[in-house]
C-alpha cells in the first residue's frame, strides 16, 4: 500500500508509525502490529498505531526515530506493508519459560534488537527472561560473540592495548578517572568505553561530560589514545556491540542487571573495542550488585573463562563496596574530586588506595614490576595530571580545568545527625537514590558529599551530608527522600539498656 508521509511532533521510545483506521483494515494489520516503511530504497520497521485525528486515510503519521531512518519529508509516498513478528519473540518466550537457547536463537535475538524488530515491551521481556532464568556459560559466550559480530571492532595499528572495567554498584567510583591517566602517563595505551548509569546515580561517561566531550567517533578514539595513550568515550556513541546499549535502555526503568548480560555486555564491548589485557573491578558489599564474596568469586571466575575463550587475558580484583568510594557521589561532583586527588589535594584515602591498586595491577599486566608503587609516584609526581589534561583537550574540554572550576548544583541543603554517637552503616542503595532524586545523573551537578564515614564520630546535630541539586525542587524531593530512608546509621556505645530503669 502506498500512503503520504506526515510529520507529527512525537517522540516515542520505540519506532511507532499511526495509520488511520480505514487503513488499518485495508492492510489486515491489528493495533501493535507490525509494518515495514520504505522510501527509495531504505527500509524500517514500526508497530502500528491507529488513530481517527493524527492520519487521514492514505496518510501514515511517522514519529522521529522513523523519519530519521528513511529520511523521510512531509508529502513522500512511502510503501507500507504488512510484517511477521519477529521468530526471536519465540525464543524469548522460550527463555522466560527457563529453557537454554541455541546460538541460532541468541543470533535471532540480538540481530532483531539491533535491527529494532522488537517493541520495547518485547525488548523488557527479553531482559526479564535472563535476569529469571539465567544463562550457562556457553550461552553467554554465543551472547557476547554475537554482540560482537552485529557491530564494528577497532583495528589498532600498535599493540599491545589494555583496559579496566568496574561492574559498578558502589557509589561514588570514579576511579577510572584516575587509572586512565595513570597508565597513560605510564606509555601504555588504554582506550576506555564507557556506558551511562543504569542502576546508579551516574556512570563514568556521565561524570567524564562535565569536563569534556565524551561522544566520539572510532576514528578520534583511535587518534586520541595513540597520541596521548588513553581515552574516556562513551560507548554508546560509537557502533561497538550496538545492541548492548539498546538493552541497558530496557534495564534503566526496570533498575535490574541480569548476571549474563553483565558478563556479555563488558566483555562484547571491550573485545569490540580491541582490548587484550584487561583488569576487572568487582566491588563487593551489602546494598551493591555484588552483595557477597561468593557471588563476586563467580563474577570474577566465569570473566576470566570467559575472557580467555575470547582472547582477553583478564585480572579480576575483588574491593571493598561496603560505602561509597571517597566522598562525593553525583556526576560533577565526582568529577570535581577525581580532579582533587590528581591535583594533590585532600580527598579519601579510599579513593587512591583503589585507584593505585586497580592502576597497578594494570601496570604489572604491561610488564612493570611493583605496580602500585609505580601507580602511586605517577599520581603523586603530577605526571598523571598533565596525562588528564591532555585527554581532556583532545576530547574537546578546557586544557586549564581545574577541581575548583567543576560547577555542582547551585540548591543545596545540610543534613544533620539526631543523636551522638559513632556511623555505624551507610546504606549504598539509599544514597544513589537519594542522588537519583536530585536528577542525577540528567542533572549533572546533582549529588551529595558525604561529611561523614563509617566509623566516623558523630555529636548530636552535626551534619551527616549534603545534599545538591540544580533545581529548588528537586532538592526538596531529594531532601524528603533522605529523611525517609536515612542512609546514614548512627549508633552509640550503648545500644540498649536492660531493664529500662524510667520503669523501676
């Protein structure tokens, strides 16, 4: 069938087209079925929607991510037909059920998500069926390769190439915003991809975009890391393992992390982009991905065998995520302290002993002995500074930025301690939460500074955090938030008292 393309102001999550009713019945078609829209030889694929007042018969009303596709303009004839599901809908059925899929079946899927012939409620039963049921390793494998093999690769022209990965779940780790120029300034290279927050309150590619530009293309991820050794892009701007960031947009509403798609998603990303030795952050701690170290021996055991069987020689380091890493959780304001410790300045000694340790264990991987020593005298030598501030200017930012330049939230509000004592725990989920509220990661200068730790004395009304925000509003629900869940626990030495002597 042939019909007139007519441009309406919709932005939908999905590719989505609306046909009059008539239209509809012409074709055979139901609401959310399936058609196919081409002009001049470029072709998509949308569910149909039907409507009386956006299309008039032998007009086809197009959303945004359908124009775009065929690059179509108000007036053009398009050619509409009517499509089949998708069979990889079949197979997700088959997951959800709790059956194992053959490579056939994970190509189907991950060629249809790439190709967007699934909804997005089809996309979320998907990654509802792996975070039930689970996947075996060589189902992982099959998921990773095929990632892989749907997107480009970089072919580096000088070997070897390294990079580090943290599964993430703590707050506050922007610890790749110090290992990146450490091993740089080293003489190695590590080009490091990046993804945006899923489940936290900011991913390393969020916080790098407060100082620089962080959507680059494979040509300048190429030119930057050979000329200066390391970058910090986002992964999603550029075609390696494109489907992973399709998924992590059905996980961002559902706040899960399904165990293969970790394993898939880090490993398809950092064999597309080349890496050869990699060093794996797994953090360990209550209210974290990663609530236990059994759990995090397996992470780490099944990415290494995965690694090897794909030609990356892996490292795994388990660390402490009991509470977040230094002080500041929020995408500026992580930003701001990772610039303080390359500056030399005051920060957590939690945030240089894991960033020197991941570092050097980095380090060791390309051959230097006493890696952490080494990783400690380029931070301490300011030779790591000089190396950010280059990638900072290569990738577009200010060569003269400095921690004290980081703008934060303009909003902001103390959070004070209703009794003496000593903080006894700090609740990760109820901080990124908290941050989350303030419009992180969106926000950039949304965030909190812890002023207290665990095991930091506490007086009575004395400020526990603060809390930022760009907008009054979003601070007052931040601010509700945390008085709600009160992620700090202060106790006292003296717990309870038996019997209570106000009764005696």
């Amino acid at each position: 069938m042939e019909l007139n393309a007519k441009k309406i102001d919709l932005e939908a999550g999905e590719h989505i087209v609306i046909l009059n009713k008539k239209d509809v019945e012409r074709i055979g078609l139901r609401s959310q079925g399936r058609v196919s829209v081409s002009k001049e030889g470029k072709t998509t694929r949308a569910l149909v929607e039907t409507s009386e007042s956006l299309a008039e018969e032998g007009e086809i009303a197009l959303t945004e991510r359908v124009i775009e596709d065929i690059e179509a303009d108000e007036g053009d004839e398009l050619t509409v037909k009517q499509t089949a599901r998708p069979e990889s809908v079949e197979h997700i059925r088959e997951k959800l059920e709790g059956e194992e899929l053959s490579t056939h079946a994970i190509n189907e899927i991950i060629e249809d998500i790439v190709e967007k012939r699934l909804s997005d409620i089809e996309l979320s039963a998907y990654v509802s069926g792996i975070y039930s049921q689970g996947m075996n390793n060589r189902e992982t494998k099959d998921l990773i390769n095929a990632m892989i093999k749907t997107g480009d690769t970089i072919e580096w022209d000088e070997h070897p190439v390294f990079d580090h990965h943290s599964i993430g779940g703590v707050p506050g780790n922007k610890i790749t915003l110090l290992i990146v120029p450490i091993v740089a300034a080293a003489g190695m290279m590590i080009p490091k991809t990046s993804s945006r927050a899923i489940s936290s309150a900011g991913g390393t590619a969020d916080i790098f975009e407060t100082l620089t530009d962080v959507t680059l293309s494979v040509e300048q991820i190429k030119n930057i890391t050979q000329d200066v050794g390391g970058v910090i892009a986002w992964g999603g701007a550029v075609n390696l393992a494109p489907s992973d960031d399709m998924i992590i947009r059905a996980e961002y509403p559902l706040r899960i992390d399904p165990y293969a798609q970790v394993l898939a998603s880090v490993l398809s990303k950092k064999k597309a982009a080349g890496a050869e030795y990699l060093v794996m952050d797994i953090p360990v701690g209550a209210n974290t991905k990663v609530e236990s170290r059994e759990l995090g021996r397996k992470y780490a055991r099944d990415f290494v065998t995965l690694s090897e069987e794909i030609g990356i020689e892996t490292k795994c380091a388990l660390s402490y995520g009991g509470q977040p890493v230094g002080r500041a959780i929020g995408p500026a304001m992580e930003a701001r302290e990772a610039l303080m410790a390359l500056e030399g300045k005051d920060v957590p000694s939690s945030l240089l002993e894991k960033s020197t340790t991941l570092a050097g264990m980095v380090l060791e991987q390309g051959g230097i002995r006493k890696g952490k020593e080494e990783a400690e005298r380029l931070l301490e030598s300011g030779e790591a500074l000089e190396k950010m501030k280059q990638i900072i200017d290569r990738q577009g930012g200010d060569l003269e930025i400095s921690s004290s330049e980081v703008e934060i939230g303009n909003h902001s509000k103390d959070i004070y301690s209703t009794e003496e004592g000593y903080v006894d725990n700090i609740n990760n989920g109820h901080i990124i939460n908290i941050v989350r509220a303030t419009g992180a990661p969106h926000c950039k200068g949304g965030g909190l500074l812890l002023k207290k730790k665990k095991g930091d004395k506490v007086e009575k009304d004395e400020p526990l955090y603060t809390i930022y925000a760009e907008q009054e509003n979003d601070l007052e629900d931040a601010v509700k938030m945390a008085n709600h869940l009160k992620p700090l626990q202060v106790e006292g030495m003296i717990l309870e008292k038996h019997p209570d002597l106000k009764k005696v």
